[in-house]
C-alpha cells in the first residue's frame, strides 16, 4: 500500500511536471544582427532580372536598414527601404518591409539577408571586381529557378 501510494504521489507529481512545461509558452532568444560594416554603403550597378533585362539601381545600406531605388533621380520616388527585424522596426513597419541578416557568413564568405516576407534570400559580398570595390549580390529568380549575378560599384 505505502509503495503504490508513493508511486501515485510521484506520477501525479511528474505528470503535473509535464502539463505545466507544456502549458507555458516557448520564448526562443531572438536574436538580431546588423549589416556587416563591409557591406554597409551606396552601391551603383546594374540589377538584372530575366523580365525587365538590366535595370540601374542604387543601394545604400546602413547599419539596420537596405535602401533599394532606382540610379536616376527622377524615379527615386519609387525606392523601398527594408529594415533588419529589430525591436525598434518590427512595432511599426510592415512584415514585408522587415528582413533577417545572417549571423556569419558562409564558407564562401557571402551574408544571406533574408526578407521575412518572401523566405527568398539574397547573397552579398564584398569584392574587387574589374579593378573596384564591389558588392557582388546573387539570388535564385522564383521565376525561372536560375541563380542571377550582380555586381555594385561603391560610389
């Protein structure tokens, strides 16, 4: 009688043990980076996409934000500027203006930034490219499923 009543005590316990571990929501860490300082700058090139051809475009790249816009000022109007999900962006800016940076790069030393709302990264690295500093960016199209390659001169 003592045994199975302690075997009771201790199943209750560790079942409510359980329920109680369950019941409680899970906060995993969040945890946000900035744009590498390598990265960060105006860029110049040309953006090509399999619809469009070769579109100049101009990006500057601060420390939590990605200015994505057109080369000529007349059609700098239509620019976006995306922002890294930090707790200051994410009370007031859309879901879809909100990306995540990588916390390193990868072994071939490109930074995936990732718009929250696409799940369709975009690879950048720094590097000489005809003799200038550049920012090589590569993505695969969703389009056509091919990978597309752009370099971006340092203004």
């Amino acid at each position: 009688m003592k045994f199975s009543k302690t075997l009771s005590v201790v199943a209750v316990t560790l079942g409510v043990g359980i329920i109680a571990t369950e019941a409680q929501p899970v906060h995993a860490k969040t945890t946000t980076h900035a744009i590498p300082k390598t990265l960060q700058g105006t860029w110049l090139g040309n953006y090509h996409d399999d619809l469009f051809g070769n579109v100049p475009v101009k990006y500057r790249l601060t420390k939590y934000s990605f200015r994505q816009g057109s080369s000529k000022a007349s059609e700098n109007a239509d620019a976006r500027t995306y922002y890294v999900n930090i707790k200051k962006y994410r009370a007031t800016k859309a879901k879809s203006f909100l990306f995540k940076v990588a916390n390193k790069a990868n072994q071939h030393g490109y930074w995936k930034l990732t718009l929250l709302s696409e799940n369709q990264p975009v690879y950048l690295k720094h590097v000489k490219h005809n003799g200038k500093t550049a920012l090589k960016m590569y993505y695969k199209s969703s389009d056509t499923n091919k990978v597309q390659t752009s370099y971006f001169y340092h203004q």
